[in-house]
C-alpha cells in the first residue's frame, strides 16, 4: 500500500534520458516567464521539443495487479504476437483499506536491451470483483485495460508495469511488474 | 334438498368473500415500489413500458414473449402507464372474484379462505398467479354447469360468462405462454356448454371475447389491424424458447414436480368416452394444458422460474379436490403442498416462520400501498424521475437529444433514461433473438430506411453462447452500414450509419458445402475475410417430442482457438440461420479490429465441433455445414479507437495533475474573441490570449508565477504552446487590485497539425502545479484549401 511517507522517501526518477536532460532546467521551470514548444504524438511540428522538466514520479510497490495480458491470464515469460493489438488488464487501488481507487493508470513496457519506455493510457473498468473482495463494493472503478498497437515495437523482452497517478502524485509502480517477449 | 344456510353462516361467507377479495386485489396491484432498472430484465421491462405511449405496434414494431398488457405483469411505476396497469390489474381481479364465487357456491367459507392462503403463498411469483386463471375458470365452469341453470334464460350464468371471456382476453393479450391454457380452457368449455344447452355460457363466452379482444387492444393504444400480427408474432416467440433459452436444473425438482402431476391426472381421468363423461375430460384439459405449461415455463430455463412448476400443481390440486374420481381426495393437495415446499425451498426459505413472514409482509405492504394511493401521483412520480436521474448517472450511453437510436444488446434503460428517441429492431432484445424468422425480422429493419442512424452497441451474451449467434443476421449488416465513432464505458461503441439501401446489405459468398457429424472436428477455411457458417442440425423424432413436452438436450459448440480450445453454448434455430464464425467477436477489441477490416491471427477459430452435451438421441447425427465468406470494410481510423494512446513520458504530468484553485479564462484565439470553435490552415500560428490568477479574493489576491497551455487532440497528441505572462492592466483595473503580478499571460504555436484540440490551461504557484478549470472553446484545425 502506497502511503505519503513512503512516497516521500521513495526514489525520485525520471523517465527517459531526454527528461533527465531537463532535470537541469527544473531550478526555472516554476517561475520561468517563458514557455517552450514541445510536440508528442505522431505528428510533427515545427519548434523545440522540450517538456515542463519537473520530476514526475515516484518508484514504489502498488496495491495493484496485472491481471490480463494479451487476452490470457498474466504469466512472465509469456510470448506475444507483435502483429495482433496488445491488451493489458488489471487493477489498482491508491488505499485498499480505505476503499480509494487510483485516479488514473499508465501502462509501461519497457525493452530490457535498450531501455527504450513505451506509455499507454488506459480505461477504467468497474472490477466490482475486486471491490467486494476489498470489502468497498461503493468504492471507485479499479479496474483498468489498454490495448497497444506493438507492431513497430522491437522484438525482444519487455517488462510490463504501471504508473498511478492519485491527487497530483505520480507513482512509478515497482511492483506488480511482468516480463514479456514481443 | 339443500338447507338455507343460517344468518351467521352467510354473514360469515361474505367475511370470508370480502379477505379473498382483498387478497385477490393484493394479488394484481402492481404496488408503487417498483421503479426502473438497468438489468436485463428490468430493461425489458422499461421497453416495454415504453413502447405503448411511443406509440409502436405489439407485434410489429416491438415482439416480444409479452403483449400490449405488459404492463399489468411488469408491476413497475411508469407515469405513462401505471393507471392502464391498475385499471386492468383491478379488473383481473374482479374475474378471480366473480370465478371464485360460482367454485364456493357449495364451499362458501372453506373456498375463500384457502384462496386468500394460497394467493399469500404463491405471491412472489406473478406467473402463476397469472396460469391460475385456466384453472379457476375450468374448476367455476365445472361446477356451474354441474347445476341446473339460474335465472330466466339462464342469466345467472353471465357474471361468468362475462369473467371468464374479460380474463381470457386480459392474459391473451399479456403473454404468450398464456395463450395455449387460456385457448384450450375456452375452447373446451364453449363445447361443453354448446352441448348441456347452457347458450349464455355457450355463446357469451367466445362472442365475449372475440368483442372484448379488440376493445382491449385499442384500450393500450394500438391500432387495430396490428392485432392479427401480434398473434402470428407470439408464435415463433413461443415455439423457439424452449431451445434457445433452456437451462439445467435439479432433476429432483422435476421429479416431484412430475409426481405431484401424475396423481392429479391420474385421479382425474374419467371412466370412458361416453357423452356424460366429456365435462371431466374438459376439465381435465384445462388441468393438463395448465399444468403442461406451468411445467414447461418452470423447468425449461431451469433457475428461479422453477416456482412457477411448483405452485401451479398446488393451485390445481386444490380446485379438482371435488372432482377427483378415485383415491383420497386430499391426497393430491397434500402432495402438491409438499412438492410446493421442497421445489421453492431452494430459492427461497420455506421454514413456517420465513414463510408466516413472507405472506404477512406481502399483505402488509400491499394495504399499505393501496391506502395510501390517494394522492400518490407526485410522490411517485418524484421517485420515478430520481430512478431515471440515477440511470442516467450510471448509464454508458451519453445523453441523447431526442435524436433516434437503438441499442444491442439489451441495455434499453440507459438509452431511454438519457432521452434518446428509442427506434427499436423489432426484437429489441438480442438474446431473443432465435429463430430464423425472428433473426430475418431484425435484419430486414436494420436494411430498411426505419433503422436508426445511431446505434449503441456492446457485447453481452447470454447463457455463455458464442457472441456472434447473439442477432447473428444482423451482426454482418453492423459491420458493413455502420462505422464505431466512439469507444464507451462498460464496452459500448457508439455506431453511426454509413450506408444505406443496397450498399448496407452484406456480401456474402459462399465457399465450401460439406456434412459433418455429432463430434467432429471440423476445419474452417482459411480465409482474410470473415467467415459465416451456417449449420443445419435436426431433431429425432424423440427430439422432436421431447421439444414440445419439455426441452431436447443442448448441443454445444466446441471452437479451436490458436490459444486453445473454448466451448459454447450453440442454439441451433440461430446456427440455422448462420453466424459469424471468425473472427470470434467475443470481446469489444476484436470487434473493433473487425470493424477496422483487420482481423487479429489470435481471434481466427481454425476449427469446430457441435458436441451433443446433453442428449445425443435427441440430435441426428449428420448435419449439413455451409462456410461463407464476409468481405470486411478497411477503415483504418477505427484504429483510433482500436488503440488507447501512447504517451510522451513528459506528458505524464499533465494527466495526473488534478484542478486547483485557479481563476482563468480564454479571451482571444488567433486574435478574435474565443468563441465557439475556429477554423485555420495548418501553416498558420495559432495564438491564445487571456489572464488568471490563483486568487481573486480578499486584499490584493494572489497572482501564479506561470502559465502553461497545452492543445490535447482527440487521439491524444499533446503541444506544448510556448507561454509568456504579461501584466494585463486592463483586468487588474477593472478588478480593483492593481498591486496583483502579472495575470496575463500569451501563448503560441508556430503550425498545429490539423484536429479537434482541447485547450487545457495549467498554473503554476510556490512550486505547485494545477489545471483550471473553467469553460473553454474547443480549438477545431483543419487540412489548408488549396
């Protein structure tokens, strides 16, 4: 279970290399007067890519759980077909005991070779299984899903894992994570 | 000769007539507590609801197993329909009433005090208080003609008459497992009293009911000449239940089930077929019929219905008490009582203290609720339109304008509730969907100019059957007219029509005609289209026979995925009539992948088997196989939907950061007032102007160090605008705070590929981000005219 304390002690990280090149620029970010332009997407845009730059997330065990992957029950070492949409299903709740769902979920797949992290939204689902088994039946929807189109991915192993986001804090969760090969 | 009965006797009866009458008030009163639901069930119950003030046919527009006096079944609170319900409920009451009369004319305590106690005990299934009618009608027209006539042309037989014909057609024009008890009975009792001389009965009661037949139909507001097409649509309804919706259940149950109607029918059945006898073989034809049907829609979908099975033997058992031939007379009803108690024991507690509880409750808050009807109207309808306001909070479906649309496969609540104009296929329910008749219907709706231009749709098949089988035929007419606009909660789309006429019907080409047997593997043809299969199963004669008694055993459908091997539940009047093979439509993304004219390798079943899991004597061994080919549409912007977003990790923050005390607003966009949406070519800059503040109350109020404003497209691409503060002097002049920072604040881009974008506006205070929130324009770029 996540709680602030353990949020506060837990490692600040950074998601990619670009970003860890920004980490210079933090010291301005928050009373700069001057704004950039950054693109993301598959779009392209004139101007300089550049990001807000602030730390983002924090690295800690999550009360959650990858259930589904690839439309069959989560299992490390399972093979995936690149060609076919990628599915990732599970739950995750900020505060089991206090019947607190995650404001919103990220799935992550991250090539062990190079280390190069793909970030895909989700959609809530209700899990009420889940919720009756937390004893909140009236508790938030913790349910998540995302399908990923991979057909461009790299093959080779990836580990799959999720952020949470909950009031404004971003959580890199060290646990529940899956190795997979694409 | 017989003794007048005493004053206290008759004083006494009309006590005893005056509970049974309550009773049988509290029986029909659809109550006030019933409000609106989003189950499958209750949905059913809401469209039919409120199909009869939309004015659509019974029969043709909405089929279904009931008629336009659903409402008088459903006993749930609808403004529109609620005094039709009561009206007619109070009605059928009467009937029970009058009928109840003519049976305890001998009986005149005894009758309706057990009717008061078994109407209290069969109270928590409206079946059979409905299959009761039959019964107390045959039990009333028994004991009638078994007297000399009353009256001057034997007026006193009209009460009768007239009950008899009113419940008739109350329930043939309710549902359509009514019909063949209620059918049988008058039939039957029409010739016995054609035969005794008794005309009143002989001709009142089908002159009556051909009469009232029409009057009651034009009563709940439909045309007249949709009243033949409701009797031919009950039909297919009827017969195509039972395989379609079976299910298993304790064979115990059906075991005392079948002995309770065993002795019944045994002690009922005459002597001969001699003229004097043909009053006991009537009356044991309604019995039969009656008990036949309360059989079947008991043990057919085996679950809850169950009690259905066990109190309508209970019912009979105790009518026939005078007329059994042979044995002990309160054998039946002592059988009947036990097997009432043991098959509802395992769907509700029958100790006597839960039972005593369970009837003193149902009285309780039945007189409860009719004293205070007075009055009731706003209150209830208060309460009506909280239930819809929750619906509408719950509902997947967004809010509807009043535009048309339909919504597969079951979930008409939500649709209704958020103020769509309901344009139903004809079987507005998927899953009753099973004959080709019924399949063919909904088809040609969806082909014809009626069918909606906006359809919700999500997967939900009942009963573990394959989803494709679920409206199989209209499934490929979707896939071809229609294109998914937008991905819903709880796996709705939402599908917006796309072609009409001939180009909507779908394309199919057959590719291989072969026969197969009862269990064995058959391969399905490779194919980059999808694959329709049809499968041509027949019944044995013992098939045959066990389908009209009770239900053939269930077939099953074994599919060998590349994953593995899944089983399903195979109805074979929809095999019949075809189904989408592969892709296996199981679940949204497939559909969308299928819709998108790119069917996963992982969702094509390589091969197939019918497996006769419950009876192979039931099923000829050999059936006939014909595959088809499905051309599938390439829309790749399906993809859109298909896929959830990928995320640049910088972007992450954005998402999570929650809204926070920020006052904002948009005043110009590309320099002109930001109104309404905006249009521009792709090489132009796009500029956004206005001011914020963190604050804006007490003393000067407190001014954000930092403005960011990001455009988020549909497909979830982000940009950054680059962002200047500037001190907006106008505003803190006319604020009064002119001490404030800066509250201006500038930002552009130098080219926005074309979309629609959501202007999204961050502030940033003591090292603290949060998004404001306030109401903004959507920013709409589009592709340069060249």
């Amino acid at each position: 279970m996540i709680t602030s304390a353990t949020c506060r002690v837990a490692v600040l990280a950074v998601f990619t290399s670009c970003l860890v090149g920004c980490i210079a620029k933090d010291a301005d970010t928050h009373d700069r007067r001057d704004g950039t332009v950054g693109s993301s997407g598959s779009d392209q845009m004139t101007g300089a890519t550049a990001a807000m730059g602030r730390v983002i997330a924090v690295d800690a065990a999550c009360a959650a759980s990858i259930d589904v992957v690839d439309s069959r029950p989560a299992q490390p070492g399972m093979i995936i077909d690149r060609k076919n949409p990628l599915t990732v299903g599970g739950w995750g709740a900020h505060d089991p005991e206090a019947g607190l769902a995650n404001d919103s979920t990220f799935v992550s797949l991250v090539n062990l070779q190079t280390n190069e992290e793909r970030i895909y939204a989700t959609r809530k689902s209700p899990r009420t299984d889940v919720k009756i088994y937390l004893g909140h039946p009236d508790m938030g929807d913790l349910g998540y899903e995302s399908t990923m189109l991979l057909s461009e991915a790299t093959p080779g192993r990836y580990r799959v894992g999720i952020y949470v986001g909950w009031a404004g804090e971003l959580i890199r969760c060290t646990s529940p994570q899956l190795e997979i090969v694409l | 000769m017989q003794t007048k009965p005493s004053r206290a006797t008759r004083i006494l009866s009309v006590l005893c007539h005056a509970v049974a009458a309550l009773t049988a008030v509290l029986l029909f009163f659809p109550g006030t507590s019933r409000m609106p639901g989003a189950s499958l069930d209750e949905s059913w119950v809401v469209a039919l609801n409120q199909a009869l003030p939309q004015g659509l046919a019974v029969g043709r527009d909405v089929i279904f197993t009931l008629g336009p006096f659903a409402p008088v079944f459903t006993k749930t609170y609808f403004p529109a329909t609620w005094a039709f319900a009561v009206g007619w409920s109070m009605v059928l009451a009467a009937c029970y009433v009058v009928m109840l009369t003519y049976i305890s004319r001998t009986r005149p305590l005894i009758a309706p005090l057990l009717f008061a106690a078994v109407a209290a005990f069969i109270s928590d299934d409206w079946n059979a208080s409905f299959m009761a009618f039959p019964l107390l009608a045959a039990s009333a027209l028994r004991a009638t003609l078994a007297m000399p006539p009353a009256g001057k042309h034997g007026i006193g037989d009209l009460p009768l008459a007239i009950a008899v014909a009113l419940g008739t057609s109350i329930l043939l024009l309710m549902k359509g497992s009514f019909i063949p008890a209620c059918v049988v009975t008058l039939g039957a009792w029409t010739t016995i009293a054609a035969l005794q001389r008794r005309h009143m009965l002989a001709v009142g009661m089908p002159l009556l009911v051909l009469a009232l037949l029409p009057i009651l139909w034009l009563s709940s507001g439909q045309s007249l000449s949709s009243l033949p097409g409701y009797f031919r649509s009950a039909l297919p309804m009827i017969s195509g239940y039972t395989e379609a919706m079976s299910a298993v259940g304790r064979r115990s149950e059906i075991a005392a089930y079948l002995l309770v109607a065993a002795v019944i029918v045994a002690m009922l059945v005459p002597r001969s077929f001699r003229l004097a006898e043909w009053p006991r073989w009537a009356y044991l034809a309604s019995v039969g019929c009656t008990v036949l049907m309360a059989f079947k829609a008991g043990f057919v979908r085996h679950d809850g219905h169950a009690m259905t099975a066990a109190y309508v033997p209970l019912i009979a058992a105790l009518l026939a008490v005078p007329w059994y031939l042979r044995g002990p007379r309160l054998l039946p009803p002592a059988l009947a009582l036990i097997g009432a108690l043991y098959i509802s024991g395992h769907y509700a507690s029958v100790k006597p203290l839960d039972l005593g509880a369970r009837m003193t409750r149902w009285a309780a808050s039945g007189i409860g609720e009719l004293a205070a009807l007075p009055g009731s109207q706003a209150r209830l309808n208060a309460q009506f339109a909280d239930k819809m306001a929750t619906l509408r909070d719950h509902s997947p479906v967004p809010r509807g304008d009043g535009q048309p649309a339909d919504i597969y496969s079951y979930n008409q609540s939500y649709l209704i509730a958020q103020g769509w104009k309901w344009r139903p296929r004809p079987i507005f329910q998927s899953y009753s969907v099973y004959t080709p008749a019924l399949n063919e219907k909904n088809r040609d709706f969806l082909l014809s100019d009626s069918a909606p231009r906006t359809i919700f749709y999500a997967i939900q098949p009942i009963d573990n059957r394959y989803a494709a089988q679920e409206d199989s035929l209209s499934l490929p007419v979707l896939l071809g007219a229609y294109r998914p606009v937008r991905r819903l909660p709880a796996g709705f789309l939402q599908l917006e029509r796309e072609v009409d006429g001939a180009q909507a019907a779908p394309q199919l080409h057959e590719i291989s005609r072969t026969t197969a047997a009862l269990g064995q593997s058959v391969a399905v043809p490779p194919s980059e289209e999808a694959t329709f299969v049809q499968l041509h199963l027949r019944k044995t004669a013992l098939g045959a026979l066990k389908s009209i008694l009770f239900k053939p055993g269930e077939l099953s459908l074994e599919v060998t995925m590349p994953s593995g091997a899944k089983t399903f539940r195979l109805v074979p009047k929809i095999a019949e009539s075809g189904f989408i093979l592969s892709p296996d439509l199981g679940d949204l993304n497939t559909l969308l992948a299928t819709f998108a004219g790119e069917v996963p390798a992982r969702a094509r079943p390589t091969s197939f088997k019918v497996v006769a899991s419950g009876g192979g004597r039931d099923w000829k061994s050999e059936y006939e196989v014909t595959f088809s080919a499905l051309p599938l549409k390439t829309r790749p912007a399906v993809n859109e939907l298909l896929y959830d977003a990928q995320i640049q990790p910088e972007d992450l923050w954005h998402l999570v950061t929650p809204a926070g005390q920020c006052i904002a607003t948009i005043d110009l966009i590309n320099g002109a007032p930001a109104s309404g949406t905006m249009i521009h070519g792709t090489s132009g800059a796009v500029s956004i102007d206005g001011w914020g503040a963190v604050d804006l109350g007490a003393g000067e109020g407190i001014a954000a160090d930092a403005f960011e404003v990001l455009l988020r497209r549909t497909d979830g691409m982000t940009l950054h605008l680059a962002t200047t503060m500037s001190a907006r002097n106008d505003v803190k002049a006319h604020l009064g705070k002119m001490e404030m920072g800066d509250i201006g604040y500038h930002a552009k881009a130098d080219a926005v590929p074309p979309g629609i974008y959501d202007i999204e506006l961050y502030r940033a205070y003591a090292g603290n981000y949060a998004r404001c929130e306030f109401a903004r324009p959507r920013l709409t770029v589009e592709e340069r005219k060249r």
